[in-house]
C-alpha cells in the first residue's frame, strides 16, 4: 500500500482523475468555491474524510480557491493511498465549484 507509484502509473490514474495535475511533490488539484465560507467548509469535510482514511491531503487556502495536494509523506511519493484520497476529494467537491 505504501509503494511509490511510477510517474506512468500515476499518469494512468490521473486520466480517470480530471482536474488532476502531477509533479514531483505530488498531484494537485485546485478549486474556485463561490466564497471564502464555503471553501473553509469544503476544506473541513476533506479534513473528516482524511482522518477516516488516515491519510491527509497538503491544502492552500487563499480567499475561495483551495489547492489540495496528495502525496505520501513517509513514502516520498504518490502512492495508492493517494489515489484514493483525491478520488474521495472529488466526491466531496462535487457539484460545488463555482
Ligand atoms: C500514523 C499515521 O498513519 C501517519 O502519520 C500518516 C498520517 N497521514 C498521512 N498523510 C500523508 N499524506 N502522508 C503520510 O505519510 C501520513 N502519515
């Protein structure tokens, strides 16, 4: 499970992960919310979700547009476990972008 991921494999991954970008530090997502409130509130549904799967997503907040980044800290790297989180990060934003 704590596997690092090639950046092929992830490059796989991501093609049934749109909006998904990869670097070496990781795969990012941004989004725009309509408010400041409502990505503070987005943020905290990623936060309940990340404590359940123990696994925690890197965020920058800036006014309403947050940028979520999954990588596996104790792996270095993007590893499964990534995967998985940001497809239950796309579940979570949903319909609520701007
Ligand atoms: C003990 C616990 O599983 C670890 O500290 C977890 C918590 N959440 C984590 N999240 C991420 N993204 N990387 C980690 O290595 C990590 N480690």
């Amino acid at each position: 499970m704590a596997e690092v991921l090639t950046a092929e494999a992830v490059r796989d991954e991501l093609g049934g992960l749109a909006g998904w970008s990869q670097d070496p530090a990781g795969i990012t997502r941004t989004v725009e919310l309509a408010s400041f409130p409502e990505a503070i509130g987005l943020v905290d549904r990623v936060a309940a979700t990340a404590e359940e799967l123990d696994h925690h997503p890197d965020i920058d907040i800036r006014w309403r547009t947050v940028t979520f980044r999954c990588v596996t800290h104790s792996a270095g790297g993007v590893t499964r476990r990534d995967i998985e989180l940001a497809r239950r990060i796309d579940e979570i934003v949903g319909g609520t972008t701007r």
